[in-house]
C-alpha cells in the first residue's frame, strides 16, 4: 500500500487525513526503521507493509466506533498500534499509551516529542499494575493482537468507564470470541458487536471486538497475571 493507496483507502473509512497528519505519518515511520534498526519493535518494516499492516491496520477502529474527544488507553501498545496512530489522525483524542517493555516506550516517548503531541503518554507498566489507580478512567480501551481475548478482557475491562468501551483487535477471532462470554459478563460487559472484514490487497482478515461496559467491574480484578493464566475466567 504506498501514500495514494494508504490516502485513498483512508477515504472508504471517511478519514480524510490532513497533509500534516501524513507527514507526521511519514516522520514516525522512518522514526520507527531507525530505532528498529537496533532494537527490535515490528517485524514488518518495508514501508508499504507499514503503512497498510500497522496504519492503515489501525486506523480500521473506526469501523466499529467514532472517534472524537475521548479519553483512549492503549493496552501492549508495542511499538504506538494502534494507540499512537489514532491520536496523529485524531488529535482531539486524550491517548494513554502502556507496555510492559521499557525499550518500547522509549520509542514511543522520542516519537511523541518529535512530532509535539499534546494530551497523550506513554507508561512503562503491566496492565494489572497500572489499574490500581486507574479503574473505571477512560471511554475507551483497544488492544491490538496482544493475547487471548479471556485473558484479555480481564486485562483491559477494569480500565473502562460505565457505558465505555473495550475494542479488541484481532486476526481470526470466532473461537476465541465464543469462550469469552462468560468472562466479559463476570467482568460486566456485554459483546455489543463483531465486525469481521479482509484488509485489502489480501492482507489478511481483521476482526474488530466491541465490548460495551454495563457495570462497574468487581475490584476482584484483574487478578495476578499467572493467576489469569494458570485459571482463565
């Protein structure tokens, strides 16, 4: 997907990016294949594979939810996807990036700067820790291909508001999405939605998970990671 393909499929999304945001775009990427070059953020570094694989990738949220002024957490965010990627095209966005790995956040820190983000941080925690302060705090939550979604939802569900959202983002999904209702009610949500399309050009398909929060989740959770892992909901 080169700049006209990734501008053009943008415009199917009813995103119409600013030349601003696509130089911003521009800066991250190469940004991203220098930090890459000694320290390892993405496997996908060809800069057609970039911009349909993590940007445009990204940027499909908006398949299942309007994105304006909202407070956004982006769980495992890695190397910005699709957290950082949201807040260049959607500035109003009050982004909170977070991952386990320093190295990650590292980048993420000197991109925000090069490019003068403002409302928007990058925190160097795991999900469990990071939620002891911050239950309840944000409209809405995404993670993109992190892990299974029961594990997942415990994860993530704490984080949201009543009446907010958790959208996981993933490949292939229908088990996964099946073994998890038990879960995401425990944790009070609901699956509101499930969008399930094909990135173009054959790239693979997507599934988009909407979770919407019907109530406050027990402070029970998230439980110690090994205990998600050893004992899933």
């Amino acid at each position: 997907m080169n700049k006209e393909e990734f501008i053009r499929a943008l415009k199917d999304l009813n995103i119409d990016i600013t030349n601003k945001q696509l130089s911003d775009l521009d800066t991250y990427y190469k940004m991203l294949i220098d930090y890459n070059s000694h320290t390892n953020l993405t496997r996908i570094t060809e800069e057609n594979e970039v911009y349909l694989k993590h940007f445009y990738d990204s940027l499909t949220l908006v398949k299942t939810i309007k994105l304006d002024d909202q407070t956004l957490l982006d769980i495992g965010t890695g190397a910005g996807f699709p957290g950082l990627v949201l807040k260049i095209v959607f500035p109003n966005l009050k982004v909170t990036l977070v991952d386990s790995l320093n190295k990650r956040i590292t980048f993420l820190k000197s991109v925000i700067e090069k490019l003068n983000l403002k409302d928007i941080e990058a925190i160097h925690a795991r999900a469990e820790e990071y939620v002891i302060n911050k239950r309840e705090s944000f409209d809405l939550v995404t993670s993109r291909a992190v892990a299974n979604l029961n594990t997942l939802s415990e994860l993530c569900i704490p984080f949201v508001k009543t009446d907010g959202y958790f959208i996981s983002m993933k490949a292939e999904a229908k088990e996964e999405i099946k073994s998890a209702e038990k879960a995401v009610k425990t944790l009070g949500g609901v699956i509101k939605d499930t969008i399930i399309f094909e990135l173009p050009y054959n790239a693979g398909t997507r599934t988009l998970i909407k979770i919407e929060k019907l109530v406050r989740t027990s402070v029970k959770y998230p439980r110690k990671f090994s205990e998600i892992k050893k004992k899933p909901l």
